[in-house]
C-alpha cells in the first residue's frame, strides 16, 4: 500500500454529467453512489472555480496587492491545475471548454504525483482531438478517450504518464519504433494543442 | 450545441447491432464504432444481464479473426470490462496467448494486461514461462504491463510472483523510467515481510541513482520504513539514510523534493536540526504560484505545527499571505497553521483577518477553524475575550448543526478552563438559546448552566433566560429547563422561593415528563418554597452523578423483567469495560444521556459471576468486587498455556486458572495448581476445585481459594505448579491410555497487587468530583520515578500501577510536551471513592507530584 495509487480518473461536462469515468477503487460499489460523488465534486469544485474572477485584487496584510502574481500570467499557467480535500480524497482537476478533468487519490497521497497523472491524462487528450479540447470532440472521439484511460492507469498503478507516450500508444498502429507518430510530430502537436488552449481561454 | 453522437442512444438496438461482429467479411471500423457505443453505455451506468453479457462476449471474440490493430485495441478493452467467467475466458485463452507471443509489441502489452486480469491461478502456471520473459524484454511497454500485472496478481497468487524476483530484480536496473518504477514496486512487495531484504535493497539503491521520479518517490517510502523499524535499536549517533534523504530536497521533480520533505518531518521523534532542511523547502513552495504546491506544503506545515510549532514560525509572513488564497482549502489549512504557531501578541490580527475569512468557508472549514481558535484560547487564555466574542459572533450566524455544536463545545470547554471567562461565556450561551433551533445543543446548554450558573456572583439573571424555555421551546426543552430551574433552587438557598413559583407553574404542562421533573423536584427539595438549605442527600439524590457506567445501566435495564422485586440499581456492574477514545470529551452531557452512548461489548464480569457463584465453594463468598484480566503463566507456544484471572471478593480471593493442553498425543486428568503462599503472609488457602480432564486443545478451568482478612487490601506473590495426571492418546483413534502418569509442570509467579482492588469508575465531570470531596481526605504526596523512557511511558506506567480510570482523555500526552495532568478515578475495595491528580513532570531526574 505505499505504492502510490489511483481511485478514479473522470472526465465529466460543464453539467457535471458523464463523458467518461473509469474507477480503480472498491470504495464506490455501485453506479448510484458513483454518480453521487461525481455529483457532489462537481457541484463543490464549481462553486470554487467561479470564484476565480472577484478575487483580482486581495488585501495582505494590510496592502492591495493584484492576485496574477508575477510569473503566473504565462499561457500555460492560466490553466492551473486545483486541488481540493474531498470526502477524505485528495482530488486534482483541470477545467477547459466545457470539459473537467479529476484525478483522485488517497488522502495521504503525495499531492504532486496525482497531478502528474492529471496532467498527463489533459495533455494526451489534448493531442489526440488535435486541440479542439471540448465535449462534443471528446464525444465524437470516446474511443481514444477510452483507450487514453486505459494506458494511463492499471488497476489504480500509473502504467504512464508522460501524454506523448501516452497519445503515441493510443494513436497509433503500433508501438515499433517504425512509428508513424514520431516523437517530433508529437511535441509539434502537442505545441499546437497547447497555444490553441491558450487562445480559446484568452478570448 | 448539446449535440452528442451518443444522442437517443438505446441498450436493445446495439445490442442488435453488435451481429455484425458475426458477419463473414468484417467491417472493422463499424465493429469499432459499435464497441464504443457498448463501452460508452457500460461508461454511463448501463448494464447488461448475465445473458447479454455472454452474447456481447462471444461476439467479440470473433474479432480477434481480423488483422485490424485499432479494432483489436478495442476488443482488449472490452474483454476487460465485461470481466467475464471461467468457462469464458477458456474461449479467448489461445487467442489471447497467441497475442502474447505476437512479433507485435503493442499486441503482447495488451495480451498480458488482459489475460492477468482475466485468469485465475491454473492458467497462470502455463503462461508463466512468457511473462518472466515479458519482465525482462527491451520494450518497456511490454516490460511494464508485466510488471504490473504481477503487481495485481501478487494479492491472488503470491508463490508464483515471488518465483520471478531475479528477473524483477533485473528489470529494477531499467532505463526507461517506468519500467524501473514497476519493477521496484513490485520487487518490495515480493520482499516486504523480510525485513532484511528490504533494507538491504533501500541500501543498495540509496547509493545508486534511480531515474525515475515516480521510482525514487517510492524508493524514499521504503527508506522512511526502513528508518521506522531501525529506530528502536538505534537510539545514538545520526539517523541512518538521513542523508540520502536530505539530499532528495535538492532533486530535480518537485514530486520527489516533496516526497522527501514529508518524508522528514514525519520522521520519529524528529529533531529541530533535521527538519529545517525540509521546512525550508516547503516555504519555498508557500509561495509557488501552483496551488497544488501551496496546498501540499501547507498541509504538511500544519501537521508540523501540531508537534514543534517553533520550527514552523518562520513560515509564518508565507502563511498570513495565503489566508487570503482562491483555493479555500489552503486558507483554512494556513490558518489554522498560524492559530498553532502564533504568539500572543499577533491573535488580535489574526483575529480580524479569520472575521472576513469566515463569512465565505462552507461549515466543515469553519468547524476547523473553531477547533484551532479552541486550543488557541486554550493556550493564551488572557486572549479569552476576543475569542470569546469570535465564537459568540459566529454563534449567531448562519450554520448547520455540527458547525453550531462545534462553536458550543468550545465555549463551554473555555468556561470550564478559564474561570475568568466564565460569566461572559454563560451569557453568550443563555442568548444562543434563545434563538436555537437544535434541541441537542439547547438541552446540552441548559444543563450546563444548571452546574455552572449557581456558582456565579449573580445567578438570578439565569433564571429569566431558563424559564423562557418553558414557554417557547418543545418538551423535550422545557424538561431540561425545569431540571435546570430545580438546580439553582437547591444550590442557591435564596432563589428557592422563586424557583418554587416557577416550578409550580410547570405542573400544568400537556407533557408528563415536564410534569413528572416539575412534582418530583417540588416534593423532593423541601422548605415549601421557604429560604432554606436543602439536605445534601436530596441534592446527591437528585443531581448527584450515576456513579455506574451508562453502558452497564442499559443493559442491566434491558435484562431486567417486570416482577415483584424493584429494579436494583446496586446490581450494575461498576467496571469500565474497554472504552473507545472517540466517545470521551462529551462537555456538558447530561448525566441521564440524552443521546444514550453506544452499547459497549457485554460485560465478561456478569459470566465469570455467574461462574463464580455456580461452585458451592465460592458460594458464600458474596459480591464479586473485581475480575482482574487474565495473566499468562506461560510462554506462548508451550506444552501447556495456562493463564490466571484474580477474582478478589471482600474476604476472599480466588484464582482461575484458565489451562489449555497443545498436545494431540496427551490427555491431562485431574488437573490442579499447587500454589505456594509462603511470600503472601495474609493469605490462607480455604479450597481448590480440581478440573476432571483436559483434552487436547479444549480448555478448562481449575480454581483455588484463598482467604485475607476482611476488606484489608492485602497484596503478596504467590508460586504456582501445575500437577496432574497424563495419559498418552493414540492420535488416531483419539482414545486414551487406561493408565497415566502423575506429573508436574512449573508456571510462572503472581502476584496480588494494589491494582487488584481497584475498580475502572469513570467519573462525568472530574472537577466537579473532585470539589464535592471532602478536604481531610486529600492527601498530597511526591514521588521520584527515576530516568523513564518519555513521559508518556510513565504517565501510562502509574496509570496501570494504581488500575484506575483515566478521565476526560488525560491518559494522553502530548508528544514533546515537559509536563503533563492526568486524571484518575476509581473505587477502592469498600466501596471507597478514589480520584487522583497527577502531575507529571520532566526535569533531569523525572518528579512526579501526585495531588
């Protein structure tokens, strides 16, 4: 039990309904209770998230200082991955578009790993639907989203977690170095999917 | 927009589409399309009967017949998630071990993950030879889905894994990272119950460099253990693997330079010159612009803070900053943070920071927040009036009931604890319930100011507040405040007239338990509403506390059948039975419960009573006082196990040796001890009752008698020689040898101590016992204990000397702390009421001052 674990990876709308979810743990027997987790998390981590537009100015200590701090306005940083304590889960999330991704784990889990898992789970979709990162996309590719999930995470052991990898496993025809999707083509698609993320929030 | 491709999707029709995973020439991208429209359904909740799942199977199983990678992905996943039976997976068996052996790297990956998941323990031994293959090959894909299929497979079928260690072990030497990071986790479970293995291993790649981020994280988990269990023969020098550690806070992933500063703070007994390394890592990530990283190492600087505080003040100016951060999760860890780590001089600003801070936390933050501005109180108690008014204000907002019970338990322990803060707090409580919409928490209070309010400068100004509950409130209310009012006219001699007005008004009540209190107490008080004192036995009778476990009560009122004979309160058993620690600390609980506690395990002191008294001998002994637990005389794993319960009466003692035989071969008849009471001068043996036979593994019971004077706690030792009569058994037949052998088998001493005469009584309300005693029984006493092992030992060494119960949860000491009170109470052989304060304290050669 010290090897680090998943309980459930879930993809959900901007509804908190299901696009797609997988679970590695016992914990939640049932679809229903499922359902009602997901429910929950989405309703408590929505609540936080629409906060992120009154909080542009914050008093410290007795200054006004501007929330952005310096370093953090960069394209990538606007989409910050969030943590919250949850029913005794860690959980990760990363909202774009009308997509949420969580990742949870134990409670005593090494926050940082969970959010490598995150992030290589937003990344490799973000290759795979070529960058228009949104539900209907996800939708219409479900097939790749379940195989990303499926080369992720093992029966709650990370199996990997770098999305280039990831992405090349599920989009390809094989993994023989003869590859069609090289390396190269993949880091240029991911570049792609990264500033196309980075426009459609700055919009 | 709400465009979905999946729009009116149907579980009949695909299931009636999936035929086409029959067809002769197959379509592989529709295949492909209708396992994701199956795989999308299963996603949502759906499910199929055992019949369609079989269906659904066999279909999918004609797929493997075509060459199509990205629809042989899809049949792999499936297969997964339709978890099929035995007698299925046989279908896919070949298919799949084809797969396994395929040139195809990405087909074995997939084959092995699937077949593992799938297979029970008799095909594993076929494909076994593959896999020990796979863990070694130069694809990691492939490498990896071993691996870690021989992770999962370790729970089922742990001998063939551990058979694979020297190839796990191999792979553990990877390049690719996670190769390494599987191999290594699957390598120390494989090891995880030798410990030398495992220490070996951590040594060996604590040297080394491992790669992998993910692998070196684990490979710190097993160093900390590792740390853990060599601890207790390793008191000197430096810690080993510290270093390694400490080195780790310079690596180049935050994962592992996290990993590690964790790692060290929860170190045991960690020192101040260890942690400042880590401490001052994890200020660096105060102010990352990640939250993640603020909320991971806020959330460990707060545990830091529970136990050495000062190495946490440096953080303090990252900490106040992050009170105002988005992620309320991190705010609330940073302040509770600063309310442990604070000095006196910064509360008020703290103070009016937390007061914008509240308003927008939802209730479980704010409980958290009122624990920490608890112990704060605790901690600076010239700071109780704004805390005071923190809590009072809160109070009065908005909240549910856990949230509003957490604001009044703090309250009322700061009353309790800070007497100056006594009459602002009662105050702050009689406003709550006038407006409480939680009967609990009004019921609670109003028993509270029954103790607390009569022993105020004005305990008039109580009464209006309590009376108006016996207008407006349900019954429920209005009895606890007629208790209430019964109280101050017993306490306060002066306000019983007016109470007996009040009282008198009650007796009109449409409800007959406000009735009942309301005539009980007016007959019962005396003086007919005249200033006078009331007698000590009817204040004892009415308000005094129950002196027996609530538990115990319950169930003797349970077991009691309505007859002729009143119920006898006498006939509970007085012995705490094992008590859980979460139900302690319960302020201001009614002593009547009106939550009644959960029902402890049943009292073993009723069996062996019943045992007792079942053997004439012992039949004149009267009232059991106290069953000790049983002490072994043996060593475990020996011919014999015997092991001893005292059983101390008021003139006598009788032991019950409890002896089982482990010896299929022998049969033990006419069973005794001899005991020798030479060193237990007090003591004379009055009877013995022998035990008939013994058979192998089926234990029974040989008692002996002893009598000592009368109500006198006399102690001694006593030695102890099992003798009887052995018969060899045929093992099997299972019959016995007419003739035995008379032979004797030496236990271990016992001895009768002090403890043995004590009985577990806990007490409600420590204080208030211990003020209604009487001055001349006190006595003041100190005692040196000599060098101990740590306070806690000590603390828990006399509490087990002098066999009493521990109060209000005082058997706890907090980890470094240089002195500590603990609170005991118990009832001496003559039903003599004991309570006990000790103070413990750590200064070179350790004092103990005992009150």
């Amino acid at each position: 039990e010290s090897c680090p674990s998943i309980k459930n990876i879930l993809l959900l709308d901007s509804e908190g309904n299901r696009v797609a979810v997988k679970y590695y743990s016992d914990e939640w027997p049932n679809n229903s209770v499922k359902e009602a987790f997901e429910k929950s998390l989405f309703t408590k981590t929505q609540k936080t998230n629409a906060r992120t537009e009154d909080y542009v100015f914050n008093e410290v200590g007795g200054r006004v200082i501007p929330w952005i701090e310096p370093g953090r306005v960069s394209n990538e940083d606007l989409n910050t991955t969030e943590i919250a304590m949850f029913e005794s889960h860690i959980i990760v999330y990363k909202f774009v578009q009308d997509l949420h991704f969580f990742v949870t784990g134990a409670e005593n889990e090494n926050e940082l790993i969970l959010v490598t898992v995150l992030q290589g789970f937003f990344d490799a979709v973000g290759l795979l639907l070529r960058g228009t990162v949104d539900k209907k996309e996800a939708l219409e590719n479900l097939d790749l989203i379940l195989l990303c999930l499926d080369e992720i995470v093992d029966g709650g052991i990370i199996l990997e977690t770098d999305a280039n990898v990831i992405a090349g496993k599920v989009a390809s025809h094989s993994i023989d170095a003869a590859a069609p999707l090289s390396e190269q083509t993949i880091s240029q698609a991911l570049a792609t999917a990264r500033e196309h993320l980075a426009r459609s929030l700055l919009k | 927009a709400d465009y979905s491709p999946f729009l009116g999707i149907e579980k009949g029709a695909v299931l009636q589409e999936a035929r086409v995973f029959n067809d002769p020439q197959l379509d592989p991208r529709r295949c492909s399309q209708v396992i994701t429209k199956l795989l999308y359904l299963l996603n949502q909740g759906e499910t199929f009967t055992k019949v369609e799942a079989t269906e659904v199977f066999f279909a999918v199983t004609k797929l493997f017949q075509s060459k199509d990678i990205g629809l042989r992905r899809m049949v792999y996943v499936m297969i997964k998630e339709l978890s099929p039976s035995a007698d299925e997976v046989i279908i896919v068996t070949s298919s799949l071990m084809k797969d396994m052996t395929s040139k195809t790297d990405m087909y074995r990956a997939n084959a092995i993950r699937v077949l593992c998941r799938i297979t029970d323990g008799t095909l594993l031994t076929q494909i076994e030879r593959y896999l020990k293959q796979a863990i070694v090959d130069k694809n990691p894909v492939v490498a990896s889905a071993a691996l870690v299929s021989g992770i999962h497979l370790l729970q089922t079928n742990p001998e063939i894994v551990k058979r694979w260690s020297n190839e796990v072990q191999e792979a553990v030497q990877s390049r690719a990272a996670l190769v390494q990071f599987h191999a290594l986790a699957l390598l120390h479970q494989i090891r995880q119950n030798d410990r030398l293995a495992v220490n070996k291993l951590v040594s060996s790649l604590t040297k080394g460099s491992v790669r992998s981020p993910l692998a070196q994280c684990l490979l710190i988990r097993y160093t900390s253990q590792v740390i853990r269990e060599s601890a207790n023969n390793n008191q000197a020098g430096d810690r080993p693997f510290y270093d390694f550690l400490e080195g780790c806070l310079r690596h180049k992933a935050e994962m592992v330079i996290f990993e590690a500063a964790r790692a060290i703070t929860e170190l045991n007994g960690v020192t101040s010159r260890e942690l400042t390394p880590a401490i001052t890592v994890l200020q660096l990530f105060l102010s990352s612009s990640k939250p993640v990283l603020r909320f991971a190492a806020v959330r460990t600087l707060n545990k830091v803070a529970m136990t050495h505080p000062m190495a946490v003040t440096n953080c303090n100016i990252d900490m106040e900053s992050l009170i105002s951060d988005q992620n309320r999760s991190i705010a609330t860890l940073a302040i509770t943070t600063l309310l442990k780590t604070g000095n006196e001089s910064s509360v008020d600003r703290l103070m009016k920071q937390i007061t914008n801070f509240m308003s927008d936390i939802a209730d479980e933050f704010k409980i958290v927040v009122v624990e920490a501005i608890r112990s704060l109180c605790l901690k600076f108690p010239l700071k109780h009036r704004s805390l005071m008014n923190f809590l009072s204000n809160i109070l009065r907002e908005e909240g549910g009931f856990e949230y509003k019970k957490a604001i009044v338990d703090s309250i009322v322990i700061l009353i309790r604890d800070i007497p100056e803060a006594k009459e602002s707090g009662l105050l702050h409580l009689c406003e709550f319930i006038e407006d409480c919409e939680f009967t609990y928490l009004s019921t609670q209070i109003l028993h509270f100011l029954g103790i607390e309010g009569p022993k105020t400068s004005d305990p008039s100004k109580y009464i209006r507040y309590i009376y108006n509950r016996v207008h407006l409130e349900n019954a429920t209310v209005r009895a606890g405040a007629v208790s209430t009012l019964a109280k101050f006219g017993a306490m306060v001699d002066t306000l019983k007239p007016r109470v007996f007005v009040l009282l008198r008004r009650c007796l009109f009540d449409n409800d007959d338990e406000v009735r009942d209190r309301a005539t009980l107490y007016l007959n019962t008080l005396g003086g007919d509403g005249a200033v006078v004192e009331t007698g000590e036995d009817v204040k004892e009778f009415l308000f005094g506390s129950l002196d027996i476990p609530l538990v115990n009560l319950e169930n003797s009122l349970k077991n009691y059948e309505p007859s002729e004979e009143a119920f006898d309160i006498n006939s509970v058993p007085k012995e705490v039975k094992t008590q859980p620690l979460a139900e302690k600390k319960a302020p201001g609980k009614k002593p009547t419960g009106l939550g009644a506690p959960p029902a402890g395990p049943p009292s073993t002191v009723d069996a062996y009573e019943k045992l007792l008294s079942s053997i004439p001998e012992f039949a004149n002994f009267g009232k059991l006082f106290k069953s000790s637990a049983p002490v072994e005389l043996t060593e475990a794993e020996t011919e014999y196990a015997v092991n001893v319960v005292k059983h101390i009466f008021d003139g006598h003692v009788v032991f019950q040796y409890n002896c089982t035989n482990t010896i299929p071969e022998q049969l033990l008849e006419n069973v005794t001890v001899i005991v020798d009471a030479s060193e237990a001068e007090e003591f004379a043996e009055v009877a013995s009752k022998p035990l008939r036979s013994l058979p192998y593994d089926s234990p029974g019971q040989t008692f002996v008698a002893f009598e000592k004077p009368e109500g006198v706690p006399a102690v001694g030792k006593f030695s102890n020689m099992l003798r009887f009569i052995v018969k060899e058994v045929d093992p099997s037949t299972g019959e016995a040898e007419d003739d035995g052998v008379e032979d004797e088998y030496q236990l271990e001493e016992l001895e009768v101590v002090a403890a043995d005469y004590m009985l577990k009584v806990g007490v409600s309300n420590f204080r208030n016992a211990w003020e209604t005693m009487d001055a001349d029984c006190e006595r003041v006493d100190e005692y040196g204990l000599g060098p101990r092992e740590s306070l806690a030992e000590a603390v828990n060494a006399v509490i087990n000397l002098l066999g009493m119960q521990p109060c209000e949860g005082t058997e706890v000491v907090l980890n470094n702390s240089r002195s500590h009170t603990c609170l005991l109470s118990g009832v001496y052989i003559g039903n003599v009421k004991v309570l006990v304060r000790l103070q413990f304290g750590l200064d070179g050669p350790k004092d103990v001052a005992m009150k």
